[in-house]
C-alpha cells in the first residue's frame, strides 16, 4: 500500500488491517489506531498508514507517555521509511510530541512543548521535570 494521506476513518481501518486488530507491542486486542508521531505536528493531520500503530489501552498509553518509544512502535509494524512533519529529519529521533532525542537521553523542546496535551502526559510521565529537557 502506498503511504498516501487518508482520511481519519480509511486510516484506522488500514492501520487495523495491517496489524490484524492486534497491539503490535503486546498482541492483545487493539482498540486505538495511534498516531506515532502526534498528528497536530502534520499540517494535513498526519493520516499516514506508517504514521499509525495498532496498540491496546496499555501500550497506547506507554507510547502517548513516550515510555515506549517511536522507534519501538515503529518497529514493531515493520515501518522503515515513515512519513514526517515538514522540517523534521529522518537521521534525527523524536518522542511522539515532537521533542528531539539527544543519544545522552535528553530531549530539546519540540513545537508541541507547550501544547497542554503534552505537557500533561510529560508530567504523567515524570519525564517533564526530572532533568530530561533543558530548562536553562
């Protein structure tokens, strides 16, 4: 299949297809076509079949928090040439809100830093306070 925009019903129903309806992290039934890499970061929405994972509410919410990474999503559906929000590099690694990851583990503000979806997940995460991001 080709990675052409869908639309938001096409989407998970392609995501859902592939994956067999089953969490490519854990195999329990899916009940989320997740986007692996937010949405809102996408000017067109980021309706993308390799932008989309088939996740159980466990892992979904592991991979909203970025406990469980875009690389190991990705990964685990086989995807090697996902798509990207414009201004994004394909040699660089992002959490799931945009932040770049560094190879020491810390991340730089991405531009949904400050959107309070992110935040509020970062926080559940422990990861928005706790040294990850440089605040200095």
């Amino acid at each position: 299949m080709s990675d052409s925009l869908l639309d938001r019903p096409a989407f998970k129903a392609a995501v859902f297809a592939r994956d067999n309806h089953a969490c490519v992290i854990c195999g329990a039934p899916a009940d989320a076509a997740h986007h692996i890499l937010e949405r809102k970061l996408f000017r067109d929405g980021g309706y993308y079949l390799s932008n989309g994972a088939s996740l159980c509410p466990d892992c979904h919410y592991e991979a909203e928090k970025t406990t469980l990474s875009v690389e190991e999503v990705r990964a685990a559906c086989r995807i090697n040439n996902p798509a990207l929000p414009p201004g994004f590099s394909a040699k660089a690694a992002y959490d799931k809100w945009g932040n770049e990851i560094h190879s020491d583990g810390t991340r730089s503000r991405g531009p949904l830093f400050n959107d309070p979806g992110a935040r509020k997940i970062l926080t559940e995460a422990g990861i928005l306070y706790d040294g990850t991001f440089g605040f200095g």
